[in-house]
C-alpha cells in the first residue's frame, strides 16, 4: 500500500537531467495510486526551467493537476517575518524632531 508522500521546495535547488527524469517516473507511478503533495515557491510555468526539459514538465504537471487540490499561498516568509520584527526591535527608536514655534500671522516685527 501506497502512502502519502510529501515533497517540499520543488525547484529550491537546480535539478540534474537524471534527477528531472526519476522526478518523473516518482510522479508517474503514484498518479491515480497514492496521494502526494508538493510545495514550491516556483511556479508551474517555470517548471520546465527547472526541470531542464519543458515537455517532461508539461507531462508531470498534466499527471500533478489531474484530480488535485491546488492551494496558492502568497505572501511573506513566516520566518522572514519573524526576523524583521526582531531586526525592527533591535534598531534605535527613531528620534522625534522638535516642532519648529510657528510664526503668529500678523504679528508686528520689531521696528529699527
């Protein structure tokens, strides 16, 4: 019996010929037999670049979509975010300028 198998950060580092193409057979024999779910922060047109092959690309993606749910996150970096408040709250608190005294209208100045 097949289980769930997840794959995460498709396309996060280069893949090699070899590696696109057992990739491909991985997908291929759980399509229709076993539930997988992939993460990447590549989208499925850019695909065909990181697999080095565009048609072997296309071919996965028709096996991946068919009978899938397809969840788009956008947004910041859970962990990225993190970091910029910690970043934030380790800056010196920014200084607040002085309020300059407004001129009155209409107020006399000195005669010489």
């Amino acid at each position: 019996m097949l289980r769930t198998t997840l794959l995460d950060e498709i396309g996060y580092l280069p893949v090699a010929r070899t590696g696109a193409v057992l990739f491909f057979q991985l997908i291929s024999r759980r399509y229709e037999h076993a539930s997988t779910v992939l993460t990447s922060n590549k989208s499925l047109e850019e695909w065909g670049d990181v697999l080095g092959d565009d048609v072997m690309a296309a071919a996965l993606i028709d096996r991946v979509l068919h009978h899938c749910h397809l969840v788009n996150i956008r947004g910041n970096s859970y962990r990225m975010r993190e970091h910029s408040e910690l970043w934030q709250s380790l800056q010196p608190a920014a200084e607040t300028p002085t309020p300059r005294r407004e001129q009155r209208r209409g107020a006399s100045s000195p005669r010489a």
